[in-house]
C-alpha cells in the first residue's frame, strides 16, 4: 500500500543553542516522506522553485519516494527561518519567505489518486480540502494543521476536520482552536466536530490520542541529546502512517503500535539537523529503540493488595 | 511495614480558576500520609500551632494515622497562600507564613525510630538530615525539596542526596539543581551525586523515574476536571512510598507498579479542593484506575515488518 502526502519542500535556517543550519533542507512533507519511507511507499505532492537543488531532490527519490508530484516552477523555494533556545519544545520564527508556495495549487498525478492513505501536512486549509476532492476511495486520511490557519481559516479547518479519519495537532493548538484550556475537553471538543482520532503532540512529553471513548498516553524517548527539533512531528507522523500503509491494520492496537513508531521516528531525527539522521538511519536501530519504548513504559498488572 | 513521614502540616488559602479554598487542611505531611494510608501504616511527624483544630487530627486519626510525632507549640500553624492560572501545573506563592514552622526540630518517637520506611517531605536539608540521624536502620529512604532549598542550602542538599534511596523532585527544580537544560542530563548528574533513583515530577505530563541504567515513563491520567493541583506531589510520593511499604518489594517492577499507584492517589487529588477527594476515596476506585493506567498506556510487542 502507498501513501500520498501533500505539504512544503522547503529550505530551512535553524538555530539551536547547539549549532545552525543554514538552508539545509526541510519542509513538512520532506520530513514526512522521508520518515514514512522507511516503512511503506510514498508519493509526494510539493512545490519547489529554480533554486531548489537537483542532489535533494536525488536524495528524496534514493529513498524510494515518487517525486512526479513535486512540481517545480518559477520563482524561489519556500524559506523559513527560525529559532529554538533551551526550551526545545517551542520554535520561534524569525522569518518566513513563502515564494512559490503562494502559488502551489496540489494536483495529484492521475496515478496519485487511488492512494489508500493520504496525509495532509501543514498547509492552507483550502488547499487540504482540494486534495481531498482529488483523491477516490482513501483508506485513511490524516491532518496536521497549525495556529496561523486556526486563526486565519477557522471555518476551512473545521471543514477539513469532519473529513478526516486522524488528526494530528499540537497541544498548544488544540487548546487554541478550541478554547478550552483542558486538553481532555479540548480533545474531545475536535472530536466532536467529526474526525475519528485525534493525535496530540506535546513536544518532549509525547503524545496522547483519543477517540470518543479511548486515551493512549505514549511517552517521549528520553533523549540525552536533542540537536534540532525541525521536523520532528512530521517525522512523527510519517512513522505513524508509514507503519499503518505497511501492516494495513487500523484496529486501536495497530494504531497504538503505530503511534510509537512514529515516536521512534521523531526520537531519531531531533538527533541531529535537518534530515542528516534520517540519511543514515538503519531499520535495525528502528526496531532496536522500539523494544526501548517498551521497556521504557512497561509495567505489571494489578495484583490485589 | 510502617512508614514514617516527617514535613509539614498547614493551613492552605488556594485560589484556582475552579474555586477558592481558604484555611483549608494542607502541607506535606498530610497530603502524604493521607495518601500513603490507603497502602499501610503511617507515623506522622510535624508541628503544628495552639490555632490547629482537633478536627483535622480526627480527621488524620481516622486513617490511621499515628500522630504521636505531631508537635502542638505555642503559636500559629505554618500557612501557605498560593494561586493557579490556566496552567496549573505552576503554583504561584502569594504568602507564606511560617509561623510555628520556624521552631520545628523533628523529634521522632521512640517507636518511630525502628522504621523501614522514611519519607523527607520538603523542609529544610539540615532537618532531613537529623531525621536521617534518627532512624536505625530504614530499608529505604525518600526525600523530595524545592527551589528555595535548591538556592539558599546546595551543600546541606547535597548531603542529603548523598544519604537516600528515592530523590523525588520537579522537572524544574532537577534543572535549576544541576544547571542542565536537558532534563536526562540532569537526572544523571543527580544520580551521580549518590542517590540510587531519581523520581522526576512533570505536572500534568507524569513522572520519569531515572537509575543509573533504567529509564521508566508514566503519563499523568488525563482528567477533564482538576480543580486544585496542590498536594499532588506528596500524594503522589505517599502512593508510592504506601505501596512499597505494603509489598516490600523494592525491585524495578515493584517499584515502577509503586509509581503507577502514586500516579493514581495523584490523579484523585487534584479532583477536588485540599483533601476532599481523599476524604471520599475508596480502595476500589484506586484499583480501578490503576487498571485504566494500565490500558491508556498499553502497546504491542514488535512484530518484525
């Protein structure tokens, strides 16, 4: 089974007390890809500019990833620029230069449309809800989204949400976009709005998921060393629905599984920059670490007192 | 097996966006006997002044709580004046009267000095210290502290450290105590100092359990209602301390079993304003819970792909 992911290509400028990257490459759909094509097929939608080059590009496809979705047109790439200090779990933006993804309108090469999963990254809600008209008969769609288009696009991303089978969002964005300080009411406020599951993202405190009546609490991996946290949702996510497209199970406990090897994923790539642990991560060590979550949460039942 | 707890008894003026308590039953001490009473018996030593109700010791009396180790002194009883915003897992201190606190020289009773478990709530390094004097021969020693220990006594803390079993402490407060922004990093160092494990508290976000070569993750339960989050903590460690007293069995899933129970009194607590919830809480519901634990964090083995 493939997957069809939807979302920026990007050149990122990214400093962290521990170093900088200066227009490495990044994006949401380049971390997504990457991480997801460790499991499963993907095929990406983007759209880059003249300045983008050709060795990234290789690289993507040297991963397996169907690169005929990545359009590119005049103009230059999209750039962002940021930030992080010791709190490694918020980034400050220091610049944004959309550039050509002001005109990127997705449209999915005919061989893209009967994909079984399709993930939208962070972009424009409207453009989400394009992508969802293009596609036939998805198995599973899931979302990401973030604070500019729950303030710009309310009423867009609420469309989107309805459609979709998995969100994932962050822990500040939930309680923005509905509200509601408490993040079980927040959660169970989106999931009333439509979509079936949702994935909250807490940075270095992991992630919770909900359903209308189930919460899975999923830990961090306690990492000695965090390098760069770019991507690491993104990351996230394409292990999530990486190891979803590849086993087909989307029973609670497959999701659950997949749920940590998106956390594994996202453990990996904050260890060094841009994507550089991605390009030289083995499936061995994958696995390896994933027996590592287990130890790292496992606990004996209840034997009465 | 009986535990000996030696920290404060206090009145407690809480304003959260939920409510208002104001001289309501609070402190270490009884937050953690309270706790650790549903487990085994507790031994209780603290000061208290000439203003203190004889309800509130009925009240501990009632849970079996030996009180022989609470002082009665010329007067006022320590009083805490704190507020929560939306946030809540940062207090914010408005007042603290220490009144009778500034006198307290722990005086263990003669029955209490055989104990084989002994918890230091946070008072003053050089306090815990006398207390270490005190008792013969303990199978396992806990201590917890806070910032203004941190800043105004590192040396006397140090040595304390040096001298327990369990440190349980605040992700912030391991942070400012080593100076390490990476909270692994931290821990290590921590341990490094001499104490065999670190218990490291995140909030609403649960507790990292650190060895010199184990890590352990426990989420905090999500709840749709906390209405007042002071005393988790010493509830949390009264858990833990309670059910290791119980079964003795101080192995790593003994006492990561101990952590989920201390998560458990932890998550009843905060349900309700000063000890209200302890008031009404009935062992069934802590095995309840403890089994709801145990599926909001359950995963699958790996199978290979």
């Amino acid at each position: 089974m493939s997957i069809v992911v939807v979302g920026t290509v990007a050149f990122d400028t990214v400093e962290t007390p521990f170093g900088k990257g200066e227009n490495v490459l990044g994006g949401s759909a380049t971390y997504f890809s990457t991480s997801a094509s460790f499991f499963t097929d993907v095929s990406l939608v983007a759209v880059v500019g003249e300045d983008f080059p050709q060795e990234h590009v290789q690289f993507l496809q040297s991963r397996d990833i169907d690169t005929a979705g990545l359009q590119r047109i005049p103009g230059k790439t999209f750039h962002w620029t940021g930030k992080y200090g010791y709190d490694l779990n918020e980034a400050q933006t220091l610049d944004t230069q959309l550039n050509v993804l002001t005109e990127f309108r997705p449209n999915l090469p005919e061989s893209y449309r009967d994909a079984e999963y399709v993930f939208l990254a962070n972009i424009d809600p409207d453009l989400q809800m394009d992508v969802l008209d293009q596609v036939r008969a998805p198995k599973l769609v899931a979302c990401d989204t973030m604070n500019f288009w729950i303030s710009s696009k309310p009423e867009s991303l609420k469309k989107v949400l309805q459609k979709v089978d998995l969100v994932v969002i962050n822990e500040g964005e939930a309680r923005q976009f509905t509200g509601e300080a408490n993040l079980v009411k927040a959660a169970r406020s989106i999931i009333s709005l439509g979509c079936k599951r949702l994935v909250v993202k807490r940075g270095e405190y992991g992630v919770l998921m909900f359903t209308k009546d189930s919460v899975f609490a999923a830990p961090a991996y306690p990492l000695e060393q965090v390098f760069d946290p770019t991507g690491a949702g993104d990351t996230f996510a394409g292990g999530l629905m990486g190891y979803l497209a590849n086993t087909g199970d989307l029973s609670e406990d497959g999701i659950r599984q997949a749920i940590i090897f998106g956390s594994v994923m996202a453990s990996f790539n904050v260890e060094d920059f841009s994507l550089e642990r991605m390009k030289r991560l083995e499936y061995r060590e994958i696995e390896a670490r994933y027996k590592n979550f287990k130890s790292l949460t496992s606990f004996r039942d209840i034997e009465p007192l």
